[in-house]
C-alpha cells in the first residue's frame, strides 16, 4: 500500500513537472531564414522573434482550463514575447460562440489569461484548426501579437510589437479628400429619425463612464459574402473543399478575429460580441444576394440576415464582403431596426484577423455602437464637426490613421496602424449610445471601479513642459493603465504652437504610470521640446485634458473611469528654463558647492503663483531624477547647492521643478560628477604634475623610493582605464603623457612604484 502511494505521489509530481514545460521554442534567425513564404500573409520588417509551438502540450495545458464564470485559476500558462522571452498568465476559457455554435466547432476555443508578474498585462489567444492566434496588452511593455508565420505552418509563429505591424511605410495626405484605392474608405451615416444624437457627447467632468458596472454581451451575425468565403477558404488551402469545409474555415476564422476584438472591447467598453447559433446560415459559399464590391449596397442588402437567422435571435449583424471599405450607422445598437447596418470589407491580404482588416472592423463596429471619427485633419475625408479630437489623421480605433496623416512612418514615431484602443471621448459616446439600448445580456461586474482624481486645474507658462498626474485610492490599483487624453477640438491640418483651438497631443498607449510627460521625457532631454505630434502652446489657450483608468479586469467585464482637468496657457509668462549647465565639459566634484540659475519667467505671479520649486538630478541621463539635491527652494532664478560626495556618473542633468505645480525645465547638455577621492596615499618627494588643469599634455616628475619599475594609471570619475602604462625605474621620474583624446572632465592619475601610491587628481579642458 505504501509503495502504491509513493508512485502515485511520484506519478503526480511527473505529470505536474510536465505541466510546466512550455509549448514554446524561440527558434535562432538561420532557422527562421530556412522557412518558407506564404503568399497569403505578412511579417514584420523588423523587430520580431519566431517561435515553435507544440500544439499538443499546449492543449493538453489547457484542458483544465476553467470557464471565465470562475473566480479564480490553477491553470498557469507561458507564452511567448518579442525579446524572445516568456511570460506566464492565469488562464480561463471565455465563450466565444453560442453553445449550439461551439457544440458542432469542439476544436475552436478562445481564452483569456491575467498576467502573472506584470498585473497590467493579459492576453487573449484562440485555437482553431488554422491555428493559434493571440494579442497582449500591458501598461509596461505595451501591446504584442503572436501570429501563424508567413510559412503558413501550424507550428512557427511570429510575435512582434503592435507598432511594428505589417503595412506601408509612408501614408499620404490627400489635398483632394480621396484616398487611394487600396486603402480602407469609412462611409459613416447619420440616420436621424430615431435615435437622439444630442446625448452622443462628451460626458462631465469626473464621469462615471461604464456606471452601470455591467458587462454587456452581444449576439453577433457575421454575414460573408461569396467572394469573402471563396476568399478566406482559398488562403487556408480550402478552396477546393466542400461546403461545410469552407464555412469550418469562416467560421474559425471570424472566432480568431472576435477573440482578439473582444479584448480591446472588454477592456474599454464593457462589451463582448460572441457568435450566434446559427452562424452558419448568413456564411455565403456558393451563390448569395449581395452585391459584393459596394458598400452602401450592402448597407441596404445586410437587412437579409433578419429572416435568415430571425430577429429575436441575435443582437448585432454585420456584412463582410472583399474590396476595402466599410460602413455602418452611426449608434444603430439602439435601434432594432438598424441592428443590421455595418459593412467591412476585406482586401485579400494576410487574413481576415490581419492587423489592418482588424482595426477597420474595430472602427466599424465603433460607428455602430455610437462613436463619431476623431481625427482633425482637414485634408482626411469624412471629417466629423463635432469631435476632432485627435491631431493629423489620429491613432485610436475612430482615426483615419493610414489614409491620411502625410507622415511618414519613421520619421517622427509615427504608425502603420492604429493603436488597439478606443479614445476616451469615442468610449464617452459608445457609452451615451449604450445607454439608450435595451438588447443583449448584461452581467454584473464584480470588482470595484477605480476611483480616479486628475487633480485640480493649473495655469503654467508658455513653451514650457510640464506632467499631467492622476491618482488612484484604489488598494488593488496594481493592475491599473492609465492614459493622459486630450479633449480639445478643432479642425487643423497640423499641430501647432500659436492655435488657440484644436488637439496639439496625440494619444499615447496606456501605461502602469499615473503621470505623463507633455511632451515625452525622452523628447524634452534631447531637446525636442516640439514635434509634429506633442507641440507647447505658445499663445494664451484653454487646454482639456482627461485622465482615463482601466482596471484591466479580465473576469467578465473591465471597469473604466476618468476625470478631466484644465490647463491655461499664459503667454505673458515663460518659457521656464535653466540658464546654467548648458555648456559642454562642465565637471562637478563632491562636496563643492555649484550655483545653478534658472530663468522665472513671471511663474510666480499672474495667476501661476509658484514660489518653490526642488532641485532634481539624474545620473542616468535624465531617464530618471532620482537624487533631491535640494527641495522646496525659492522660485528665485539662483540657489548654490553642495553637491553628495557619494556620485561619480559622465552622464547627468538638472532638473528644476515647481512645487505645487506641474512644470518643470532641464538643463540642455550632460555633465560630470566625481567623487572628491583622497589624492595623497603617498606622497613622493619633489611630486609635480603640471600643468593641472591642462589639455591633456601634462608632466610628471619625482623622486622614486624603490628601485620597483613605476606603473601610471589614468581613470575616469567612474574608475573607467583610461591610460597605463609601467616604466623601467631609473632614478629620477620625469615623463611627459599626452592623453588629450580623451574628453574634458576630472581624471585620477595613480602612480604605483612598489608599495607606495599617490592619486591625483586633473582636469582636463
């Protein structure tokens, strides 16, 4: 009995060892050269791994999966990232067809998994028999995909960045409002008979957005076309199949496709779309009624999916055919009339779960639940009066991102492709419009919302930068995004500096930090204080602005809320800046005291009123500002400090930041900082080393005490060789070095002869 128990004991600990055994393979780059293309997909240029699924552990991983409707998970999975690395996730199965649907498609699941060391990060993955299919997110390491490679195997899959999806690498600005013929063309409609568009606006100040605290789930009637079944079927090896063959295509493919949507609609809306029961009946393979190829025709032809799959048994219905466009009336989910009016249209490239054919379905389908265009850019087509919200074309789910931003993609961080995001003012709208609907099913979503606060409002001086800060009371705030949105309207071609109207601050990806840097940090210490998508304001204007949390809930139904506060821009005051430490080869030595100035700027009246600020320093850069050199100082343009004798760091800045405020100014170049070492070990006799400071050419002389050879060392403040040399003792020392290649800074001459040492220290100009 007892050696039954030990090898079940035994047994068990195998097979929970084996449990733990990821799936996943990074394979090296001469392996990824050696798989073969697939016509029918696309790849990253840059910037991705590939990586070997076992399909069969994974599975086997999965099966005990339990059902989203669970409070908690056992199952604990790894998956892939773009560094080559791993992250596990707690892992449910999430329904993703009605049961009558999932009953006859047993092979196609969908999941969703809570990450485990980064609590803002989840996933959402499918399986199906074309494959695993999965998009992340995270407030840290921002937005991932893991996709079937091009070699169209069911064992290599390529995981790269949101921002580096596939797509062309300049988009154009169209002078005459029409975009190319490839591109995605949105024909929004505005039907006016039945719906109050009145209440399709910006909600108040501190909104409550999803207040109901309800996870609303949708039946969804994806109707395809011929040539969009014909089409999906030939690119899975299926276009000789039979008739239920090529719908078992459409329909895995649709469940990749709304796995991957209802992530982002789950996280920003409360909504999840799930496909009906009979399914299978609007997928077209032989003949059809629509006329493929015309968008507004299919509008009128998508009331067909009605009688065919009966209208008390579905709550949306929507039209895929090919060619490039789309449609859908504006908040038609509030009227069952309309439940019907939305087109996407499909290319023919990649895939119907593709990165572009993904995000216009998204947009779509945010027409639909209520949400206007957002973009500013007068040269876009369908600009919209009422919400230009976003600078150029945008870049959340309601923008005309690729069709007509006329920037080029590398050439100031812009993107191929949206962000996988709704706007905080297109949620607004999408929760006005949900409001006014009483279909599909709503549960209840059990974890407490986020309180949020944006702080009060503030008046700062012009062309200066400065940090939007929210805050949390929250206790289980560890999973929390947060993203800084602008709300101002206005149509403009571009961003700029003197409009008193109008966005200057594209939207940015959620992040784990409450605060934003307005323009990036990164920009301001390079000294790009304006480019064409973050732009100071250098009149007097108004700025809005919005704070907007999601808790990032991945059981039934995510919580989002926001606050807003305003800006003023006084152009009477500013720009705040350092005068000092703005000049090359400036090196400080602990203990010594330094004088740092900074230009006011009338920030201590007219309505800024800052009469303290803190002195801040960075060894790192200015990627951080970790050391308070001194705080709630004066606001007086001069403070002499003591600098810690326990730096020695080539690379910081200064960082003067107001106190009460939110604005803030850094010096404009690098500098040094070493540690004042003592330079008298030993002192030799008759010792010189001059000139001291000098260029680099210098002369040592002195008397030896040994007959041991004679070592020189130079080191940098942060002990980095630099020089060394050993020299045959021949009584007297006397040596001229050159070592002006090097840098201006502080250096530490060592001269090593025997047991005896001396360390001096120079300057070099």
């Amino acid at each position: 009995m007892k050696k039954l128990l030990l090898f079940s004991l035994l047994l068990f600990s195998i097979l929970n060892a084996l449990g733990q055994i990821s799936p996943w393979t990074v394979m090296t780059q001469t392996q990824v050269n050696q798989l073969p293309a697939f016509p029918f997909s696309d790849m990253p240029r840059t910037g991705y791994k590939v990586f070997t699924l076992d399909l069969s552990v994974l599975s086997n991983q999965l099966s005990m999966a339990p059902m989203d409707s669970a409070t908690d998970s056992n199952v604990i999975v790894s998956f892939p990232n773009p560094d080559g690395g791993q992250d596990s996730y707690k892992i449910f199965e999430v329904a993703i067809m009605e049961q009558a649907l999932a009953n006859k498609y047993p092979n196609i699941k969908s999941y969703i998994g809570k990450g485990i060391n980064d609590k803002t990060q989840a996933i959402r993955f499918s399986i199906t028999p074309l494959g695993f299919d999965a998009v992340t997110n995270s407030g840290k390491v921002g937005s991932f995909l893991i996709k079937k490679h091009r070699s169209n195997s069911l064992i290599n899959y390529v995981v790269y960045r949101h921002f580096r999806a596939p797509g062309n690498s300049i988009y154009y600005r169209n002078s005459n409002s029409s975009a190319k013929s490839s591109d995605f063309v949105c024909g929004i409609s505005y039907e006016k008979d039945k719906l109050d568009y009145n209440k399709i606006k910006n909600l108040p100040k501190s909104s409550q957005i999803n207040a109901d605290g309800k996870l609303r789930v949708y039946r969804l009637a994806v109707a395809t076309t011929v040539e969009f079944s014909n089409t999906i079927a030939s690119q899975a090896g299926m276009g000789s199949g039979t008739v239920a063959q090529k719908k078992g295509v459409v329909v895995a493919s649709l469940a990749h496709l709304i796995t991957r949507l209802n992530g982002d609609w789950e996280r920003d809306l409360s909504v999840r779309m799930i496909l009906v029961a009979n399914q299978e009946a609007v997928i077209f393979v032989d003949s059809d009624n629509f006329t493929n190829g015309n968008k507004s025709t299919l509008l009128a032809e998508s009331i067909q999916i009605t009688p065919i799959i009966g209208n008390a048994n579905f709550d949306i219905g929507h039209v895929m055919g090919t060619g490039g466009a789309g449609v859908a009336w504006l908040g038609a989910i509030a009227v069952d009339d309309w439940k019907t009016k939305g087109v996407t249209e499909y290319d023919g490239q990649q895939g119907i779960n593709n990165d572009k054919f993904s995000n216009n379905f998204a947009h779509e389908m945010g027409h639909f639940l209520g949400a206007k265009h957002t973009y500013s850019n007068s040269d876009c087509p369908n600009l919209d009066s009422t919400i230009q919200i976003e600078p150029y074309a945008g870049n959340t789910y309601l923008s005309y991102n690729r069709l007509c931003a006329g920037l080029a993609v590398d050439s100031d961080g812009w993107q191929p492709i949206s962000d996988p995001y709704y706007h905080t003012a297109s949620i607004n709208e999408i929760q006005n419009v949900l409001a006014q609907t009483t279909s599909g099913t709503l549960i209840t979503i059990n974890n407490a919302p986020p309180v949020v606060s944006a702080g009060p409002d503030y008046t700062i001086p012009k062309d200066t930068p400065y940090v939007l800060k929210a805050s949390v009371t929250n206790s289980n705030a560890e999973g929390y995004t947060y993203s800084w949105e602008g709300l101002d309207t206005g149509v403009q071609p571009e961003t700029s500096a003197t409009a008193t109207s109008g966005p200057n601050f594209k939207f940015n990806q959620p992040t784990a930090s409450p605060n934003r840097y307005m323009p990036k940090l990164e920009k301001v210490i390079a000294g790009e204080l304006n480019t064409r998508m973050e732009r100071l304001s250098s009149v007097s204007r108004v700025q809005n602005f919005a704070v907007t949390v999601r808790d990032n809930a991945v059981i039934r139904g995510s919580n989002v809320r926001r606050d807003d506060m305003i800006l003023t821009v006084n152009a009477n005051t500013g720009p705040f800046v350092i005068t000092s430490q703005n000049t090359t080869g400036i090196t400080w030595a602990g203990n010594s005291s330094q004088t740092i100035t900074w230009d006011v700027a009338g920030t201590t009246a007219n309505n800024i009123n800052t009469s303290l600020v803190n002195i801040l320093l960075s060894t790192d850069k200015g990627l951080t500002f970790t050391t308070t050199l001194l705080a709630n100082t004066p606001n007086d343009g001069l403070q002499v400090i003591t600098i810690p004798n326990t730096i020695n760091s080539l690379d910081c800045r200064l960082m003067v930041q107001s106190v009460g405020n939110i604005f803030y100014a850094v010096n404009t170049t690098k500098f040094a900082i070493a540690t004042n070492l003592a330079t008298n070990d030993f002192e030799f006799e008759n010792f010189t080393l001059f000139p001291n400071p000098n260029n680099g050419s210098f002369k040592i002389s002195f008397k030896p005490e040994t007959n041991d050879v004679i070592e020189v060392i130079v080191n940098d403040v942060i002990g980095r060789n630099i020089y060394n040399k050993i020299f045959q003792n021949s009584g007297m020392f006397n040596q001229e070095f050159q070592v002006n290649t090097i840098t201006a800074g502080i250096y530490f001459v060592k001269i090593q002869n025997g047991k005896n040492k001396s360390v001096k220290k120079i300057i070099i100009k």
